[in-house]
C-alpha cells in the first residue's frame, strides 16, 4: 500500500480506492515531477499519478468497466483543481500483470 510520505494527494487517492475497492494490492506513485512544467502542473507537485490496483472487484470486468470502478471512487479527487492525469492499472487477482 501506499506509504503516507509519498504525500497527501497520493495518501488520498490510497484511501479512497482502500475504502471502495478493498485491494488486495495497491501502489500509487506520484508521477508530477516527471509533467513539471506542462499544462495541469499547478506547482503543488500532486497533480499526475499512476496507479495499480488488483481487486476482487475487478473480476469478469474489461478494461473500461475497471477503470470507471477506479475513476468513481476518485471523482472528487478527478475534479479540476485536483488531479490532472491518471494512469490506471486495474486487474482481478490470479490474473497476469
């Protein structure tokens, strides 16, 4: 899981998709320094991510239907003023990465 140092926009998005989608693996990471600079940088440094979720919550679903699992337990984070971009990785368990 994510670790909280990663800062509170990452420990944000952790407890979220915690809370809606109870993984059984999660890591989120911080991706902004890399878009520093680009449209949506805001300077905050929290504005980019990656994340990669294996749930139970995903299984039968294709790519788009885990994605809208992902996007829906983030709306408010997803709103402008808060996360710019997000790249979703979302599989069942036992499931290839």
């Amino acid at each position: 899981m994510t670790d909280p140092a990663t800062g509170p926009m990452a420990q944000r998005i952790a407890d979220r998709i915690v809370a809606a989608l109870a993984p059984t693996r999660l890591d989120v990471s911080n991706d902004s320094a890399q878009h520093r600079g680009h449209m949506g940088d805001d300077g905050s440094g929290e504005t980019h991510f990656s994340v990669a979720v294996e749930s139970a919550a995903f299984a039968g679903l294709g790519r788009v239907a885990r994605q809208r699992l992902v996007n829906h337990a983030l709306a408010d984070l997803l709103a402008p003023g808060g996360i710019h971009a997000l790249v979703i990785r979302a599989r069942a368990p036992g499931e290839d990465a």
